[in-house]
C-alpha cells in the first residue's frame, strides 16, 4: 500500500478509512493484507480485528439489518473507478517527483550538468473500499532538470586547493636555512631549554603567537635537558600528532630540521629578540639553550623594549604578554625599538632582530592577563593549541600497551577505564625546608582523592573505576610498597630506554597520564597541570591536585 520510489522520490503513503455509525469507527486497511481492514466495534468490544474485505462487508450490513449491497447504498459510499485513481496516482506520482528532485537541488547534491535525470515512482493503487478488483502497479516516469553544477565544481577546487597548497619552503632541508626560505612567506621561531613538559608550553605558547601575528611556526628539537646529555634530540612530529594539529588550529606547521639540513656543517648568523633580558634587569644573557649550537646558529640578540613586561612594578616576575610580544612582529613597533644588539658568540655579528624569521630567546613565562596562566580554563594558549596537541597514534599504542601489562588485562578484553596518580618528588625537595616526610603528602592524602575521583564518576557517570596507575620519579622501594599495598599499579620501565629510547619513559607516563577517565596529580608541577587538563579535556574526566609543602597541607 505504500510508495516504493527510488533516486529521492518522496513517499506519499495511501490509508483507506471507513467510518460508520457511533458504534463503528477507526475501520482502516490493513497494511500488511490489502484485502483485509480493521473493524472497531464497541458493543462487541471487538478492536481492531482484521476482516476480509467481502466479509466486512457481509459484517458491517449483518449488524445494521442489511445486506452488503443495501449497507452499501445506505451509507451511499461512492465507489471509483479503477481509471479514477490510476489519474490520480499518476499525478501525485508526478509531484512526489518535482518536489524530491526540488529538495534534492536545494540541498546542493551535485549531478552532472550534461544529464537528465529521471525519477521512476512505483507504488500499489489505494484498493477501493468496496471493489475486490485486484490491485495493479503503476508506474510513473518524470523527467527533472539537471541539477546546477555549482556544488560540484566548488567541492572540487576545494579538494584541489587542499591538494595544491602553497609550498611554505623552496625544497628540501638546505645547507642554510634562509636558503630554503621563500620571500612571501613570514615565519616564527624560539628555542627550548627548560625540560620537557616546560619546552611542550613553551612551544604552545610559539604556536599561539604564530596564529595572532599570522606566521608560520617553525619548531627546534626537544633537546635533552632532564633526560641525560647524552639522548639525541626528539623531533616535535614524533611526540605531537601534526597533520591533526594544523587541521585542528588551522594554520600550517614547520620544523627546523625541514628548513635546515640537520647534517648541514654551514653555520648560519641571525638576530633575534631576548625576552629573556627585558623581564628581569638582572638577565644579562639571553637564555641559556644548546639548539642554536644543535642548529649551528650564531644569533646576536637584540634586548626587547621593558613595555613587554606584565608586571613592571615587579621586576622578580619573568612573565611578559603575547600582544606585546607580538607586535615586534610588525614593522612599525619593531622599527621603534630597535637598539644596539650584542655580537654572535662565533662571528661577532651585530643583527637586528630577523624581520622574515621572527626569533624570541625564551617563550615559557608569557601570558594573556596573568602568570602562569596555562592553569586556568581561559588561558588562550591552552584554548586555542594546547588542547589539540594530541600524541602520535605510535606513542599512543606503545602506551596503551604498557597500561595494559600493568593492569594484566587479558589479550582478548578492552583495555579498562582507570584513574592515574602522577606524584612528584625529585627536584621539588630542594623547596622543602622540612624532612621530606613531612614536606610532601602522604600516600594517605593522595587516597582519599583517588576516592574524591571515584565518587564523582560515579555519580556523575554511573562507572565504577577501581584501576589507579602510579607515575612518579619517587626512588624509595618503600614508598614503592605503600602504593602497591593499596592495590595500585605502575607502569614497568625496566627495558623502555632500551626498546624505544632514552625519551620513552616519561613520553609514555605522559600518554598514561592523560588516558585516564580520571587523575590525581601534584601541585605546582607543569606534568601534572598537563595531564589535569588533557584528561578534563579529552576524557570529560574527574580531577584532583593533592597539595605539599607542610604536614597536613591537602587536609580538607
């Protein structure tokens, strides 16, 4: 009874109704049995139990004292012909087309311009009520124009404007890297030294001042600060997702070993802005970084104006501002405050700072309004780059791979849902003025905020997460046994640096840090602000700082 139709025909479903006396209503076809309809009675309490046609007929007449022919005359239902509705059909078959092919248009589905198309509709006449005639299949043929070609043709050069994007550099890595740069294209650079969680904000906040000054970023190596001097550098690309963050942010990435040939003997003079030396009046030297020498850079810095500051009155505060920095990026603000540059350690070059490869010393300490700003939910570089600085499908699969060996899940179960605890230690007891015992929280504090995440996803979420993974560069056994007597885990790094390098050990407890749907962390450590935002802004995860310094400093 319904209407089959292809190429977007719009269906126009056919229902007969009869309607008796008071004690008859809702008679209808049924759909599945065209020789069949419902009958409601209500004396009978009958509902809607399926009759012949002929039957029916022979029903409706028996229960009024009549025969079906007299029932028939006396409710004066008119009986079309077959011819009628045949006409019929055929011209709401032909309008269904016109309509389907209108919307069809309207919604921009291309079809080639130099063919017509046709709608064919095939559908079952409406039986009438009262003729037992067999019902026969009509079909309907109506010819649409062709649709406009103008969604064809932009989806098209879209597709080709993707495909043929224009070249950031002349070529391959050359010798020497203003060699490869092309003259309309404007790019921006700064050098790591501060660890690795500490370079990863730096180079967020270099992104960032890419996207408002419009240039193109071009990312150094991760150098091995905190690693051992030993380890090679690590490409930014090995660590970062990079096609998914240029499609995220939308602007376009480069690294310097494209620029510049990484086996490249030239050494290669530049200038660049110290930041370094305009935030503290007691800086007398840019800051200290082994990528220029990695690079074979000779750089002659040129202070930057004291205006970038955030807090004048404050010269202990190293932070200074992205809109101030950024406009050193245009040539009237730089022009204004230029002044005498210091001589390239190598060369004894006095530069400017480069106007096509803008250069800042040391970008950790910027913010938009405060210090320390990555912290807070409106701080843009987190905002508008952090968040979709993802890591490579390779470092997510090796970490997921240790999650699972430390937790035992079988070969053939999904990896589970759980919380992960990063604890700091190390370095941060030269801030303890206390036994360390006393200065950093205990196991026991860091527990009850495991729970605080438990609950919330529970109540929250309905999940139940009762797998906790421990990081830390904690090198205590005994401390090691009070975290595996509360049933929690850690991650086995016995053979990572012999497997997958020296860099792998906290790559992969970064990766398990931001995998779980819940996370513990320590205060005032960039890992753990890190990790705390990628699980609250990745998984929608339940979060937890556990504070130090004093005893009973988390107590709450």
């Amino acid at each position: 009874m319904g209407l089959q139709a292809g190429l977007g025909c719009p269906l126009a479903p056919h229902q007969a109704r009869f309607n008796s006396t008071k004690h008859h209503r809702r008679n209808k076809f049924d759909s599945r049995n065209p020789s069949h309809i419902y009958v409601w009675h209500r004396a009978e309490n009958i509902r809607r139990r399926p009759i012949p046609l002929l039957a029916a007929d022979i029903y409706l007449g028996k229960y009024h004292g009549l025969a079906p022919d007299e029932y028939m005359l006396a409710r004066k239902v008119p009986v079309r012909s077959t011819g009628r509705r045949a006409l019929h059909a055929l011209a709401f078959g032909s309008l269904g087309c016109s309509v389907g092919f209108g919307l069809a248009t309207s919604w921009g589905r291309a079809w080639a311009p130099s063919h017509t198309r046709e709608c064919i509709a095939h559908f079952d006449l409406p039986r009438p009520l009262f003729d037992l005639q067999e019902a026969r299949v009509v079909t309907v043929t109506a010819h649409a124009p062709a649709a406009s070609a103008v969604y064809a043709a932009s989806t098209l050069v879209a597709e080709k404007m993707e495909e043929a994007e224009p070249p950031l550099l002349n070529g391959p890595p050359t010798a020497a890297f203003k060699d490869n740069l092309r003259p309309e294209v404007q790019y921006i650079t700064t050098w790591p030294g501060s660890g690795w969680t500490n370079d990863v904000l730096l180079y967020m906040n270099l992104l960032y001042l890419g996207l408002i000054t419009e240039r193109v970023p071009v990312i150094p190596y991760f150098t091995p600060t905190h690693v051992g001097g030993s380890a090679p550098t690590l490409a930014f690309g090995e660590v970062f997702d990079i096609p998914r963050l240029q499609k995220d942010i939308g602007t376009r990435i480069l690294e310097w070993h494209q620029v510049k040939d990484p086996q490249s003997e030239s050494v290669d003079a530049m200038g660049c802005w110290s930041v370094w030396k305009a935030v503290q009046s007691f800086n007398t030297e840019s800051h200290f970084t082994s990528a220029t020498d990695r690079l074979k850079l000779d750089v002659s810095y040129t202070t930057a104006p004291r205006w970038i500051k955030m807090d004048r009155e404050n010269d202990g505060d190293p932070h200074s501002t992205f809109w101030a920095l950024a406009s050193l990026a245009f040539p009237e603000t730089r022009a204004a405050n230029l002044q005498s540059p210091s001589l390239s350690p190598i060369h004894a070059a006095a530069l400017p700072p480069d106007e096509q490869m803008l250069c800042y010393d040391y970008l950790y300490y910027v913010g938009a309004n405060n210090g320390y700003e990555w912290e807070s939910d409106y701080g843009p570089a987190w905002r508008f780059v952090g968040q979709h600085m993802h890591w490579t499908p390779k470092i997510m699969q090796i970490a997921e791979q240790y999650i699972r060996d430390a937790l035992v899940v079988a070969p053939y179960e999904p990896t589970p849902p759980y919380i992960a605890v990063h604890v700091r230690h190390g370095d941060f007891g030269g801030w303890c003025d206390l036994p360390l015992k006393e200065c950093f929280a205990p196991l026991s504090a860091i527990a009850k905020r495991v729970d605080e995440v438990q609950e919330e996803l529970w109540t929250t979420r309905h999940i139940v997460v009762d797998r906790v993974v421990v990081t830390s560069d904690e090198q205590d056994p005994a401390w090691w046994e009070g975290v595996f007597e509360l049933g929690w885990v850690r991650p086995d790094h016995s053979r990572t640096r012999e497997l997958h390098g020296e860099w792998y050990p906290i790559l992969i407890d970064a990766a398990i840090q931001s995998g779980g749907l819940g996370f513990v962390g320590t205060d005032r450590s960039t890992v753990s602000v890190m990790a705390r935002k990628r699980v609250a802004a990745w998984n929608g995860g339940a979060v937890r700082t556990v504070l130090w310094g004093s005893p009973g400093a988390d107590d709450h």
